[in-house]
C-alpha cells in the first residue's frame, strides 16, 4: 500500500511538472505569436524598452565600470608575475565582451526590472486587472507580455555593449592609469585580438538571457497566487530562476558558440 | 424549481451548467434565465458558486458541461473570435473594481474606448467626461484609483464597464467593503443606469434584504444549484426552508464568510 502510495504521488508529481513545463512554454509560443500578430502598439513597446533599458542604464554603467575597475586591478596584479602587463587591455576586453557584460548586466536586469515586471504582474492578477482586460475583448499576454518579451530582447544587447565599452574604460582608468601599466598596448591588444565572433557571441547570449528573464518574470508573475503573498513568492522565485537560468543558459551557449 | 418559462425572451439562458474545482462540484446543474432589460440578482450563501457562475456567465471561465447562450450566441465552447465578439456587449464590473492602478480615472475609462474602437480623441474625452459625470465623479479624472475611496473607486469602475454603451451589465458584489449608505447609493446608481440605457443587468450580492429594493427579480443559490427564482415578490414570499434560513442569516457556510464581507454588512 505504501509502495503504491509513493508510486502515485511520484506519478502525479511527474504530471505536474510536465503540465507546469507545458504551460510555460504555451506561454512563451503565445506571446510570440502576438509580437508578430497585429494589431501592433509600438506605444506599449516604447514604455518598456524604457523602464527595461533607459531605466536600467545608470545601474548597469555604475556596475560595467566597477567590474572594469577590479578587472584592470586583478588582471594587472596577475599578468605582472608573468610580466604581460602589455596583455591587460586583450584581457579586460575579451572577458567582458565574452562572458562578464552579458551574464552580469542580465543578472542588473532582472534584479532591477524583472522583480518589479513580476510584481506588477501579479499584482494585476491579484486584484482582477488582468481579468478585466479579458472582459474587455484584449489579450492580456499580447497586451502585458508580448511587448515586455520584445523589449527585453531589445534593451538586453544594448545595455550589455553599454556595460562592456564602460566596464573596458574602467579597466583602463585603473590598469593604466592608477597601476602604470602601458597604454599603447592595452589598445593595440583589444584591436588585434578581439574578433567580430566575440563581440556577436557575447550580444547574442545577451539577446537571449532578455528573452527569457522577461518569459520568466512575465509568467511568475501572470501565474502568481491570487493573494499578498503569491505575488512576493511570484518575485523571489522569477528573480532566482532567471539568475539561475541565466547562468546555466550562459555555460551551455559558451559551450556551442566558443 | 421555479423557472422562467419564456425563455426566448431571455438575454441570458444557462442549462444544467456544471463545473468542478478538484474534488468540489462547484456548480452543480444551474439553470437561469435571465430576461432582457431588467436587474437579476444572484444572491445565497458563500460557497454557493455565485461568483464562479458570473464568471462563466463573463466567459472567463469555461463550464466542464451545459450551456449558456448570451443574446442569441451559443458561448458554451466558442471559440476566441466568438468570446471576443460576445464580450463586445458586456460591461463587467468586478468586485475589488479593478481599475488599472497605473493609470488616471479618465485614463481607465478612456481605456476600451481607446483600445478598442476607432473614435478620435475629442470624441473619446467627451464620452468619458459625461461617464463620469453621470456617475457622480466629475472633476476627479485626474486622480489615481490609490488617491479615491472605495466607494469611489466602484464608481469610476462602473464608469468604465458602461463607456462602451454594453448590452449587458455583469456586477459582482458591487457594494463589498462599504458602508450602507454608499452601498445604498451604488444600488441606486445601478438601478438609474440600468433604466437610462435599457442595459440587461446580472448582479452578485450579498446585501440581503437591501438589495432586493434594486432588483426585479432573483435567483437564489445552494450548493451549486439556482434552488429559486422569479420576481422579488415571488420569491419573498416562498417557503422555500433553505431561502428562509438564508434569509435569516443562519445559512450554512455563513461563518466561512471572508472579514471584509461581514464588515461590509453591519447589524446581519
């Protein structure tokens, strides 16, 4: 009895998570289909290119130029024992570009525009206001999600060449300016050693992680408990699970596009 | 059962409607009619299925078997196109209101008007002004839904649901969270729009007695079923033993109701 007993709450919680997988990508396929369905609100996309991108700008300048700065530190500190401080600029960029301005601007993102965007969400499933778009004949996903979606993977590439050209500049404001280390080299290395390959891999982790932070805090939020405390748990579990998804989404793109 | 017999004079006709939440049979075979041009009001006991059968009733939700036929359309299983077309004729106004918290008063009830017809802005300022004049909230189109009353805020709502000119009115619990007197105006409100625009009105409430004053006629609800309906005199005046019980505040299920809806009705 127990044995079956264990063996129907394993069975049920299987069904589940295949439903729950099932709706999220039904989620995602519908919001798709309505950026490019018409009618098209180029207004609703402009506000959120806005509070996803414009909003975000001076946070993900203020960390690109911190990750910079520790980048020229540690980075000088380090090839100094190999004396290849001449290789400081080819270093700071390359991780950059590479790795460090997509993964860390989306995880800015999602910390700063993705929690509110699920907040929002599930605030407004919470107290009917998606409902009452329904009523009114309007799709809530293409009116709420669709231009989210297509903000994000708008405003994620853009803030991630904003972070990287910040965070190389603050690379070399310390490595050169405050360490001493060449500054003829530091350029000269990034323009020989940096190919177009690494600028478009690193834009296009970017165009992804905005495409599924804004599908993970979207559906959070539209899937949130109709109560206070559905929405906060709707939050925490949107902000961890991108971060997490931006991460393991970072090593397996790495992986196929290196 | 008492029922309605003509039925093709009907807006709203719903047979042997069934939903099931998990294990709980919801709505338990409902049959309503709810004629043209007159003020129907669902009242029973929490629980009961009314809020959930409005929801179908606003095709939100979908019934697991029966049918419902809104002005002539069979919506049972309709397609979106078709829900979308049905929905054209319904004004809906929802308990909490339901106003979009990020934009002004005018904003929300400009916002059908904008979204979905191809009026020009003038004509659109126009017709939210005089909503929301007739509702009683002119020179507050400027405020934030967070920056008005309840009361307030269930005018502005109503302003909205109303600004398309719908067929039908859906109202559910109009008046929760506020005091008699504001309860008793948004029942006249209702009433005076009602018989303004000739609107079908479906309302969900729990201010019994007071509600009946407002209403021509009423569907009673018990575990899942329309168990009485008819004209206000009709059903006054019935031995149903269950109604009367209700009617005496002693139904069962009572003490489950939720603190802001006992607060909204003192002296029960």
């Amino acid at each position: 009895m127990a044995i079956a007993g264990m063996i129907e709450r394993l069975g049920a919680a299987v069904i589940d998570g295949v439903i729950t997988l099932g709706n999220f990508v039904m989620f995602l396929l519908s919001a798709l289909i309505y950026v490019v369905a018409p009618p098209y609100k180029p207004r609703l996309l402009i506000r959120q290119v806005r509070t996803i991108g414009a909003d975000s700008l001076f946070l993900v300048g203020l960390i690109g130029l911190f990750t910079g700065m520790v980048l020229g530190l540690q980075g000088f500190n380090t090839l100094r024992r190999f004396s290849s401080e001449g290789a400081l600029g080819t270093v700071v960029a390359l991780v950059l570009v590479r790795e460090l301005g997509p993964v860390l601007a989306a995880l800015m993102v999602t910390a700063r525009a993705g929690s509110a965007m699920a907040a929002e969400i599930g605030a407004m499933q919470a107290t009917e206001q998606i409902d009452a778009l329904t009523v009114m004949a309007i799709n809530p996903v293409q009116y709420l999600v669709s231009p989210r979606i297509l903000a994000g993977v708008i405003s994620f590439p853009l803030l991630t060449g904003i972070f990287d050209v910040i965070g190389i500049g603050g690379g070399w404001a310390v490595g050169v300016g405050l360490m001493g280390a060449p500054s003829g080299p530091f350029f000269n290395g990034i323009a020989q050693n940096m190919t177009g390959h690494d600028i478009t891999t690193g834009l296009l982790k970017a165009l992804v992680f905005g495409l599924v932070v804004m599908w993970v805090c979207c559906y959070k939020g539209y899937y949130a408990a109709r109560m206070a405390t559905g929405v906060s748990q709707a939050t925490t579990e949107a902000v961890v699970l991108s971060s997490v998804l931006i991460l393991a989404w970072d090593y397996f793109m790495t992986s196929i596009l290196l | 059962m008492e029922r309605n017999g003509d039925t093709a004079g009907a807006t709203i006709v719903v047979r042997d409607l069934r939903r099931r939440f998990g294990r709980q049979q919801v709505l338990d075979g409902v049959n309503l009619d709810i004629p043209a041009g007159q003020i129907t009001t669902i009242v029973g006991p929490s629980g009961c299925g009314k809020t959930v059968l409005l929801k179908h009733l606003n095709l939100l939700l979908r019934p697991d078997s029966g049918s419902i036929i809104i002005d002539g359309t069979d919506v049972t299983a309709a397609s979106s196109r078709v829900a979308d077309m049905v929905r054209e004729k319904l004004g809906v106004l929802f308990q909490a209101g339901a106003l979009f918290d990020s934009m002004t008063i005018f904003d929300n009830v400009a916002f059908p008007l904008v979204e979905k017809t191809d009026l020009s802005r003038a004509a659109i300022a126009r017709r939210v002004l005089e909503i929301l004049a007739q509702v009683g909230l002119e020179g507050m189109e400027k405020k934030y839904p967070s920056e008005m009353s309840g009361g307030m805020q269930k005018r502005a709502a109503l302003a909205r649901a109303l600004v398309r000119r719908p067929k039908i009115l859906m109202l559910d619990e109009p008046t929760t969270g506020l005091d008699p007197t504001r309860t008793r105006s948004i029942h006249e409100l209702v009433r005076t729009t009602q018989q303004k625009f000739g609107l079908t009105a479906v309302m969900v409430s729990h201010d019994v007695p007071q509600v009946f004053e407002v209403s021509d006629r009423i569907a009673y609800m018990h575990g899942g079923k329309v168990e009485l309906s008819g004209s206000v005199a009709e059903v006054t005046a019935t031995s149903n033993e269950n109604f009367q019980q209700f009617l005496a505040g002693k139904a069962a299920g009572e003490e489950e109701r939720p603190l802001s809806q006992v607060v909204a009705t003192p002296g029960r």
